[in-house]
C-alpha cells in the first residue's frame, strides 16, 4: 500500500512539473519591401518581348558551321528556338548585332530567309 501512494504521489508531482515548463511562442511581425520589377523588354510598337532561354539543340554544331560560313560569329552559339523533334528552328546572334536562324529538319540544315536585316539590340541597351 505504501509503495502504491508513493507512486500516485510521484505521478501528481511529475505531471504537475511538467505544466511548469511549458514555452510560450512569440510571435513577431516582421515588415517586408516589396522590390521593384526588373523592366521588360519591350518592341517599338510597346508589345512585350519574352527573352527566351539558351538551349542547345542536336543540330547546333551544323548550325554554328552554316553561320560561320556567312560571316555570322556569336557568344553564346546556336540555340533552339521550337521544342525538339524532327523539325527544330535553330537562331544565332552574330557579334554584328545581326541574326542567323535556320531550320532543321531531320538533321538537314537550311537557312531562313533574313527579315530585312534584323538587328536585336546588345545585352548594354546600344545597336
């Protein structure tokens, strides 16, 4: 009997310790700027300008060659411009500012017809 109150006496005075350490949580409000958006392109009638990732493609070697050939010369080489598959459109921005694309189908390269000497502007802003 004795061994049985000393152990409903040990569980009172455990389980009432416990309540006494219990942590409160503080929460704190923390204010947050809002950062400008970084400016979008935009073409000359103010349409928006999507820039497109650098993805290279099966064909971009014979690509690199073809531009090399007309004197077209460029950073970053020549990336896939349509998702791959058996027809993909390759285009490769020369050092002129100017740009060379052309089209691949099944490994057999052509070059695209030029848009009236397309020029994009450099990465700075200036032709």
């Amino acid at each position: 009997m004795k061994r049985l109150l000393l152990a409903v006496g040990m569980i009172a005075v455990v389980s009432s310790g416990c309540s006494m350490f219990k942590s409160t949580t503080v929460t704190r409000e923390v204010a947050v700027t809002a950062r400008p958006a970084p400016p979008q392109l935009v073409d000359a009638n103010g349409a928006p300008i999507e820039k497109v990732p650098f993805v290279s493609g099966i064909s971009s070697a014979t690509v690199e060659i073809m531009a090399k050939a007309q004197a077209c010369r460029g950073g970053e080489g020549a990336a896939l411009v349509t998702p791959a598959g058996p027809v993909e459109v390759y285009r490769m921005r020369c050092d002129d500012g100017k740009v060379f694309m052309a089209r691949c189908e099944m490994r057999q390269c052509k070059e695209l017809p030029r848009a009236g000497g397309v020029r994009l502007p450099r990465e700075g802003g200036g032709l």
